[in-house]
C-alpha cells in the first residue's frame, strides 16, 4: 500500500492543473494499484544515473520508453506506473521526467518475481520498456524536474519505512499530505516484537523464576523498549515537521535510520529471548526478522550518515558565523560605551 500511495498521492497534487492525474485519480482511489519504477540494475542507490530513456517524436505528440526498471514493488498487480526516464540524457538528472503509463500499453512487460528473503506478500519484479509509446499528456509535471519529484517522495519515504520498522501504526494516518497508509502496509517489526516475546518470558519459567524476571533479561528487553521509545518520537517529530512545512530531511535521515537499527536489535534480541521456540515458524518472531529493513545496504547508510553529518558542518559553520558576530557587536557596543563616556567627561 505504501508504494501504491506514491503513485496515488502524486497524481492528486498535480490533479488540478493536469488532465493526466484526473484521468487516474479516481481508478487509484477504487480498483486501480500503482507501482513506482525507479530502480534499475546499474542504478540503485545512485538512481540518478538512470539508463531508461524517452525519446520525443518529431512533432512532440508522445515518447518513446526503452530500458529496464528492477525491484518494482506491486509490479504483477499495477495497472498503472509512475516510470522516471531521462528526456534529455545530455542534460544529466535535470532531463529526468515522470510519466503515468498504462500497465496494459503495447511493449511494457512484467519479468518474474524475484525471490525474497523477506516482504513476500509484495511482488517484486523486473519491469522492460521496448518502445513504449506514452503520449505527452501522459507527463507528470513538467519535463526535467522528475528529479525533484523523486527527492520529495524519497525523502518523505523515509518517514514512512522509519515507522513501519517501529510499528506506528496509527501514526501516519493523522498527518493528510503523507503517502503513507500504515493501517494496511507496516509490519511494525519493533513493537511486534515485543508483543510476541514478553508474554512468553512472563509466562515461561526456569529454575522456578519466570524469564522475564532476571535481571540480564530485565536490562534487555528496557534497553530495546527505550530505543523504540526514542525512534517513536523521532518519528513524530520528523512528522510534525514535515506536516508543518519546515525542512525534515535531515530528521527524517536520522529517523530512518535509527529506528531501522532499533528494529534489528529487536527483531534479533526477539528470537534470542524465545529461545529454541524463535527459531520456529510457531510465532511470528522469524518472520519480523527476515522483513526488517536493516541492516541497511552500507552504500545507503552512508548517504544517510554523509547528509547527517553535513548538516552538522553546516550547523557549526553558522555557530561560529554567529558566535564571531556578536564578539564583534560586542566589542562595538563597549566601543560606543568608551566614547559616551569620554564626551561626557569632555563636557564636564
């Protein structure tokens, strides 16, 4: 649901002055599931470097789409898909473009569903573009700022998997302009967690004390309650934020990541708890660690860790602006403060 949601929500925000989204809205809100295809084999991470191309006809009618999307969520159930191609490849990024293609067009086809680890209720598949003709009304926005539109839904989509590792499931349906319905999408892996293990460990005894009831046991299981207390209301706060208007990318970074570490620990610590009874499928506890978003892919954690840190440099560069600014008013208030004094002497 969260990937059908970008789909969904992009197309309502530029439903007013396009026909396009107008056109989908409606199948979107009803029988319709949209898929997002940005990733591609040498294009991951670094999606900017994208190799799928639109080529424009001559007389500017329609495109031509012709390249490879992997690890397209919702791929064999979309009817629809927002696709990022590059228009003008001379142009680097700034000639990404989204369009709205119809799943059912000529030359579109759907590869095998890849075989997952985890998250296998979600289809993933390959998605191949031959020359897919996609007229030009069929052009989210505006040619050349698909880029921008992919860094809005990437980092709102860090929110999104920051509280779908925590298990907020209440949180997001309170802020209207998030894409994000976790009613329906999140696994809420680390509070799943602790839902399945303390009830056994308050029932299961050993040595005629319950599990829960040690004290190594009682220090673990407050040390991951207070980290997924701690993710929680990094959450919110990057929610308040972005709901609010004022920049969030670096809370959602941090969210993000954190909570993604927070829901590992969890998940591992979980079946650690439960003993030989975690390594079964008899509960759910196997199940939150194989669809737990972390470890983060190190590539990824570094573009989070670069950003972060980035804005600390930032943060410091402009503490110490403002720390040198007030020296120097300071050292002109006492200069003013000499000279009153001095004329006043003068005039005595």
């Amino acid at each position: 649901m969260r990937t059908h949601n970008i789909g969904e929500v992009r197309c309502a925000c530029f439903s007013k002055v396009l026909q396009t989204p107008l056109r989908w809205l409606p199948r979107l809100a009803s029988d319709c599931v949209s898929s997002f295809a940005l990733s591609e084999s040498g294009s991951g991470t670094d999606a900017f470097s994208m190799k799928t191309t639109a080529t424009v006809s001559s007389d500017g009618s329609h495109y031509l789409l012709n390249g490879e999307k992997m690890w397209i969520s919702n791929a064999r159930e979309a009817g629809v898909f927002l696709v990022f191609a590059n228009a003008r490849p001379e142009l680097g990024h700034r000639g990404i473009t989204a369009f709205v293609v119809d799943a059912n067009t000529d030359g579109l086809r759907v590869g095998k569903p890849e075989k997952k680890m985890g998250l296998k209720a979600s289809s993933t598949c390959p998605v191949v573009f031959e020359n897919v003709v996609v007229e030009a009304s069929d052009v989210l926005g505006k040619v050349g700022l698909g880029y921008k539109y992919c860094l809005q839904i990437l980092n709102e989509g860090r929110i999104g998997i920051a509280s779908q590792q925590i298990g907020v499931s209440e949180l997001m349906s309170r802020f209207r302009d998030m894409y994000t319905d976790l009613h329906l999408s999140a696994p809420q892996i680390a509070k799943g967690c602790l839902d399945i293990a303390m009830p056994y460990m308050k029932e299961r005894k050993q040595f005629g004390t319950r599990l829960a009831d040690f004290q190594g046991m009682e220090h673990q299981y407050a040390q991951v309650a207070t980290e997924i207390h701690a993710a929680e209301v990094m959450a919110y706060n990057a929610c308040r934020l972005k709901e609010a208007g004022l920049p969030f990318v670096k809370e959602a970074s941090m969210v993000k990541l954190f909570a993604s570490q927070v829901a590992e620990r969890a998940a591992s610590k979980s079946i650690e708890w439960l003993g030989g009874v975690g390594f079964t499928q008899d509960l759910l506890a196997e199940k939150f660690y194989r669809c737990v978003g972390s470890p983060l892919a190190r590539v990824i954690r570094l573009i989070l860790l670069s950003g972060i840190a980035r804005w600390g440099r930032s943060m410091r560069a402009l503490a110490t602006y403002n720390c040198r600014r007030l020296q120097r008013e300071s050292r002109m208030s006492i200069d003013k403060s000499y000279m009153w004094n001095a004329t006043s002497i003068e005039m005595i």
